[in-house]
C-alpha cells in the first residue's frame, strides 16, 4: 500500500515528498515527472510566478540505476526563487526582524481558521503551507504513480471541460491518445478548438477587469483492473478513496463520479436512455 | 481521534459497529440513536422490509449508567428478518445446500466487481455486504457522535433538496429549528411543502412504471468551533475528509462543499454578488 | 492487511472484536477458536471464575456455509456471569445506585492511570476494560489468524518455558508436534515433566502464603515465507510489530526476539560457537 | 498525534524525515538535534565512517525563525561521502554498469530476506537501506520529539548497563543530571568508571582478534504525565508502542519495561521487598 507526506513552504528552500510503499523493479524516469510538473505549470493566463519557476524534481532516495528499490523514495522539488525569500523565511530567530507580517486574512482561504488553530501571529505561517503550490509535490507524486501503473496498461489524464460559464464539448467516442493530444495542444486544456477561443476571450476579459473563474476538470482513467477499492468497509470503498483525494486539493469543492449529479435529476428509466446501456 | 469498523451482512443475524475513541464522561442515550435509525427507515414509497423493521440499537460496551467510560462503544443492530435467512446465510458447512444462488450481476452495483475481486461464486456473498443497509451501523455511529458533540452546541441535520427533476426550495434566512421542524413534517424530508407534493405524484408515477429516482441531500452543521481538519497535510484536509465520507455511502455519486459546483459557472465578482458577501 | 477492533468490559454482556481483512474463501470452524479460548482458561491454580465460565465464540458476520465471505468477521463471546453484573454493570443511568465503587488502586495496574486521564471516580470504570480478560477476544482474533496460515502450513505455538524461579527444559531437536503434544498434556504447559512436578509445587506453595507468581513463554511459528514485515520503513520492521503486539498483552513486561538479551552478553564467536551456525 | 517516514540510502546522497504534527510554536534549534548525531557518532571502537563524517540536520520546511509552524518539518541529513559512491549509487540507468553486485547475504541481516521479497539481484540493494545509518534519520526525529517535550520538564536519557559480559553498576539514587554527566564523560556511556575500564579491556581484545560484542541500553524518560497510552485497546497501550519503536530498531532483539525478565523469575512477595514498594 503506497503512502505518502509532503512537506514544504511555498516559498521555502524546498517541497518534498516521502512516498512509501513503492514495489521494487519499477523504472521510474524523473523527466517524465518533470513532464508533469511542466503541465502543472502551463496555463493561459497564469501569474508571473509560474513562467519564472521551471519546476524539477530530483529523486533523492529509493531509486537506482533508474530502478525502484521497495524504499521509499524522496521527491524534491527545489523552490527557485527561494534565494529573494532567504530572510524573510529564514529558519534562524535572528532573522525575525526581517519578517513582513500578513495580517489580512482572505475570505476562502486557510488564513483565518490557520492563525486560530495554530495560534499563530503573521497569516504567512498558514499561507506559505496553505498555498497550492503544495500540489507540486502531489504532481510529482502522481506522476511517480503513473509509471508504476503504466507497465499494466494503465493510463490517467485530465482535461478542462469548462472554465467559468464557458464549457467545453468532448467529442463523442473519442480514445484516449485523442484526448491526450487534443489536450495538449490546448491553451486552456479543453478538447473543443471553439470553447477554448471563447474561454481565452473571457479570461483576457477578467483580466482586464481584475476578475476571477473557475472551472472543471474530467479525469479518465482507462485499462484499470476490475476490484479496485472494497465493498467491505465503509473507508475501503472506491468512490469514497476517490473523492477524498481529490477534495483535498485546495479550492476544489466538487467531485462527481460516474454521471454525478445528472444521475440524480432523471428518472432511472431517462438515465439507461441516455448512456445508451444494453 | 474516533475510529470505528462496521460488520454484518444485510440478512445476518447483525449489524455491529465498534466504535473506538469516544472519550469518557458523555452521556449516551440510546433512544436518541433509534431515533435516527427510525428516520433513516422512513421515506414515501419505500419498500416493505423498511416497514417490517424497525431498527434498534442496543450498546453492549464502552457504557455505564448512561456514561461513556472511554472505551469502545459496540453498537449492535439485530436483523429482525434473520429468523427467516437463517438457513440460507448460517456459517454452517452442513446448510450449503441450502443456498439458492445469485448468478445476474445487477448493472452499477458491487456484484461483478465483488464477486471477480473476491472470487465468490454466489453473487449473494457480496451483496449481503455491499447492500445499503449496511449505512444503519453509520447512522448509528452518526448519531453517536452527534450526541458527544451537543453538549458543545454542536448541531448537524440534513434534508433533501431534489428528487428526480424537482428541485425543493430552501427557505430565506432559515434557521436550524425551522430546518429540523420541516424536513421532520415532511413525508420526503423537504423543506417545501409545494416541492412535496410535486415529489409525490412523481415517486406514484414512478411506482407505477417500475422507474426510480435518485435525489440530492444538503447537510448543515452548526456551532462547530473553527479549526477542524488542517492545511498542513493533504489527507487532514476538511474538504477531503468529509467528502471521502460522503462518497463512501453506497449510491452517492456527487459531493459538493459550500457553492459546489456553482462556483466555477460564474466569475469571482457575481459569485460574490450573489453569496452577498462584503 | 488485517485489522482489528476489540470491545467490550470483562463483566459486561459480551467481548466482541471485529477483524476486517479476512481474505475470502478461507474455511473458518469457530470450534477451532473455541478450543484456543479453552486452553486461555486452563492453568494450574486459576481462580474460580475461570471455571465457571467456558467461552464459546459466535461469528455473526463474515462467514457464509464455513466459508470467509472477505467481509469483517464478527467475533463475540458472552460473559456467562454477566447475570449477576447486570445491575451493577448496567449501561440505564436508572442503576446508577446498584454502583459498588471501586476506589483503591492496585498498583502496577492501569487503575490510577485509567481513573486520572478519561476522569472517573469509580475504578471499575477501568479495570474492567483494562482487564486481561479482554485478550479472550485477542485470543479468537489469534485463531482466526492461525486457520487462515494454517493451508500454507504455517503453524505457530507456545509454551512455557519458566514460572517464577523454575526454569523449564526444552528438549534439544524436539519439532512442532511434540512440542504441542508436550504442552497439551502438562498442567503448566511446560515441555519438561521434571520441571512440571517443581512449578506445581511452587505454585501450592505460593497459593498456601497468598504469594504470586510470573512466568515465561516462547512462541513458535513454522513455515512462514521468507520476508514478512520489511526493512524498509521503522514500523515495518516484523520485530518491531512483532514486539507491540505482544507487549501490549496484560502484564508483560518484557519479549525477546531469537537468543535475546542472551546475545548481548557474548561475544560474537561465542554466540556463533554456541548456535552452531556453519 | 506525531506521525513520521524516512527515507534514504546509506550512500545515497541524503536521509531525510518528515514529520507531521508537529504543534505550533515550539522552539526548535538545530544544534540540539546535531548534539544527539553527534552523540551516536560516538563509541569507542567505532569504524572509520563515524569518525569522518560528521552529521548535522538541515531542516528544510516546517520551521520558520526558529520556531514550528504546524506543518511538517523536513530534516535533512546529508551523506557527506557521497561524493565517494556517486557512480555506484547513481539514479541514472546508464551507470548500471558502475556497480560492483553484493552476492553474499550476511546472516542476521536483511541482505537474503531483502533479495527475495523485492526480487532483487544486487544485495547493495537492500542492506543501503537496511543500514543502521537508517537510524540517524531517527535520532534526529527523537531529538526533534525532546525539543517539543522540554517545556513540558519532560526529560529522556539513555546510557548503556552492559557491553558483552561486563555489566555496569547504576549508582543507587542517582538523578537525571548525574546520569547524563557520567553518561556523557564515559568513552562507552556507562555510569560506572570501574566498568569503564573493563569495557574498553573488552572491547580492545575484540578488535585485536575480530569480534564483535553486543551490549544493553537503558532509557529513562523523566516528568512524563500520567496517562500516557490507553488501556482501552490493544494498539494504544504504551508497553506496546514503547515496545515496538524500540524493537524496530536494527540490531535490537529485546526490550524489558520496568523489572523486565527479573519480575518473572520472582515472587511477588520477594519482588516487593526487592523494589522497596510499601
């Protein structure tokens, strides 16, 4: 059984992932991590943070002569500009001085209930772990993930299918390298060449007006082995694993499995229609 | 920290969960459980087995004298229809042949999966399981853990706000005792009277044609102290934590936090607009 | 993984575990565990309750026509004198006044530590779930365990190999089925008749002066696979999971894995001459 | 609840901790977890690595201005001779052919189990990891642990009773700061300067001719609350997670707690007089 901590701040020396639990006998390639920390990065429309920052993880333990051990591996992700934030984060008490306290806390945001529950001053101590830059260390994770899966024959992506009001159409019975290349291409991540000039559109329009979106994201994943998770015990179950995950990811505040929620707006009889079941 | 397993097939002679963690000096009413067991047992157009049992608890360790001690709780549901499965669900070697196999795998159920991952013959030995009705042991854990919380003015309650195409209508401004007054006088645990009747003549019509529904369901917890779960790790996470639970029942397909998936339809200035917030 | 949950206080009505794990299609005859809790309750010099009561486990989950189902199994054996307990052990605060509290503390008990965290006035609101009376349930739980190794011939047994002063012999080259015929036929479960006649003595002895006596024990387990547990993380380690769990058994105070402390006071070739390893 | 992995090869380039719940604002200073890796670099008669390398924390997140944030701590220990095994221990495919393959499993040591259970050909692959350098990542988390306690006047030493056949005599009476005093002057951390003596006589005489000698600790942790553990299931009492963090120690192959193996060879009434306990 795989697990894993991450640590790190977001403008600490370095985020770093323990991930324990990986078999042994695996290639693992830390460029095709790094292919995904680049994804990760990529975005249209994204602050100046991400362009400077050219993440790279480095495998420090559990792997060798490109071969997993069975000893837990150490993804390291090094934070670059870490050098302009050496003072201000600093790990020494001589260097409080130079700490710029953040005392305005951001509605949404694990600012306020940070500070209280950690009985902290300066919201900086909540935000710099707070920040979703932890998810680099998660991608990285994720990434190491998809390799052990890969020699089975099992494939995970994403792709946007809506961003703000605007939602993208998936292209009926399209396969998964289709997908993959599809989203790719994509400024935006979508597989629908229409949707992504009307959500390039809205999000030059919000940035001209200092605005916000959202957005969707659909995850597949294809060649999975039938038995995954277990009816036998309520923390066992697939979805709940699932689910669990992925609203833990900051800002996500949804997922659905399946047909989600339009499962519950139709008659039983409307649903086996529409997916077409036989 | 609470912990707890639940066990017992859905034609067995039990459900029993122990639950591990409750600290000690709590007073524990059992009457208060049955009274969440019988609520889940309601519902317009429910099958007959519902009517037959009415649930109840009884609590075989971790009480005295109506006071938790600190150690576990056993919570223990009697199957009251087990006399007449006796035979075909003993443990009994000599009763084999008292089996009458399930071999049709119902579509969007455990039975394939379970009976591929577990290598059992009789869809029987999967369903017992997998069955909903395991969620009396939760609703019962629920209701345990409700009452820790109530002397801390703790309150946590839930009502439906869509079955099939209707949608009920929260009331403005509504408050918790409203809340619980109305969805508790409703044969279908709305908060809209007109919204009921509606549903009604839906679930008839779907009685008649054989169809079913699905539904959507809000909870509220209120007077909960600030601080629960953590940013500091990805599985202390709240939003993951109470959506692995959600989507660990049976059936639930869809969980959303806060605005959900409305969120991401708007921009950041109209989803302000209308949340009110300033 | 296995994983299991105990309850239940040593007056209450019942110990029950639940074991979650269990793999499906294993053959499971509750006689088998009856007869390890059988020999729980033998011993030369035993108090009178451990006559009286001979347990006898139920499995109310879990198990279908002799056959693991990979859902939890539920364990529970009934506390036969919980009759004459039930007021004073009873969860009605209506009984309250049947109480006969307990309110010296025994030392080296949990009694004082129990009473001074959870915040009771009453010790029996510890001791009896601090009682060793709770490792019937652990006993059960061992046996289940043991009949799910025992088709890949593992095999794991105990003796005893001192009480108090009187050290017992094992023989040299004796196997597994003569150290369980021997153990089986002693009255202290010694594999050494000469020492047998002198622990009883000392136990009479003891018992005439109101005196008391620890003991010794080795396990042995056969035909496990090479490379349980793992070298790979702390509390993976198959001596340090072997360690916990035994010294969290009532009373002991100590476990050595192979020659023990026994190899500390030799040197290196002495150990070597001494185990004859070549 | 403290929660910890490590990771790291013993050549590799690093060994790294994290460590999850670490409360907020505890004051943690790096030199007093170097004082304790200096502390297990000591020994006399120590190999030529200990004396070379001189290990000393890094903690990369998790602490800011020298005090903790809430979020996890990463300590990060580098191998300072990695520079020496680069080639051998290189993550990278194309210097497999660096690698100088152990093939001759030690007895005692993970090496045969290691090979087998993770399928490996090269025993480097296992004993990296297996390595009792493992446990600098863990002294520098058990030193973290005693930063956090401190405030709290709790206290932990260690010093050693016996090497091989020579025992040390613990001086009747004697308090924590006498015990760390003697403990830190002595060459081999024994409170009694006569035995000093002879343990060195031993251990010289072991190295003129190769052997080798094991030796027995003992642990005494000072100002705890009452409370520690739980006795209310079987994973949460303290002998037994004592117990097992203690034997999942490489080399380790027995605990006692308190009287130990003594209390079994006793009456309880001869051990009575014997601790003085009235």
């Amino acid at each position: 059984m795989l697990r894993f901590l991450t640590a790190g701040e977001s403008h600490g020396p370095e985020l770093v992932a323990i991930v324990e639990g990986v078999p042994s006998g695996f290639e693992i390639d830390p460029a095709r991590i790094n292919e995904d920390l680049a994804r990760r990065q990529k975005g249209y429309g994204r602050g100046g943070r991400m362009a400077i920052e050219r993440d790279e993880v480095q495998i420090v333990s559990g792997l060798r002569f490109g071969r997993s051990l069975g000893s837990p591996l150490t993804l390291v992700i090094e934070n670059k500009d870490f050098k302009s934030w050496q003072k201000r984060m600093s790990i020494d008490p001589g260097d409080r001085g130079e700490a710029v306290p953040v005392t305005r806390p951001r509605p949404g945001h694990a600012d306020l209930a940070g500070v209280l529950k950690y009985n902290l001053e300066d919201i900086r101590d909540v935000l710099e772990r707070a920040s979703a830059r932890e998810t680099a260390a998660r991608v990285a994770v994720g990434a190491l993930a998809k390799q052990i899966l890969a020699p089975f024959g099992v494939e995970v992506l994403g792709y946007v299918v809506s961003i703000g009001p605007i939602e993208s159409r998936t292209p009926d019975d399209i396969g998964m390298a289709d997908m993959r290349r599809l989203s790719e291409q994509s400024q935006v991540r979508v597989l629908d060449a229409e949707a992504e000039r009307a959500i390039i559109a809205e999000i030059d329009a919000c940035k001209k007006t200092g605005d916000t979106l959202g957005g969707v994201v659909e995850v597949v994943a294809h060649g999975l082995p039938v038995g995954l998770g277990s009816h036998v015990q309520w923390d066992r179950k697939l979805d709940g694993r699932l689910a669990g995950a992925l609203l833990s990811l900051q800002a996500a505040k949804g997922v659905e499995m399946g047909l989600g929620f339009r499962a519950a707006a139709l008659r039983g009889s409307a649903l086996h229609d529409e997916i077409g079941y036989d």
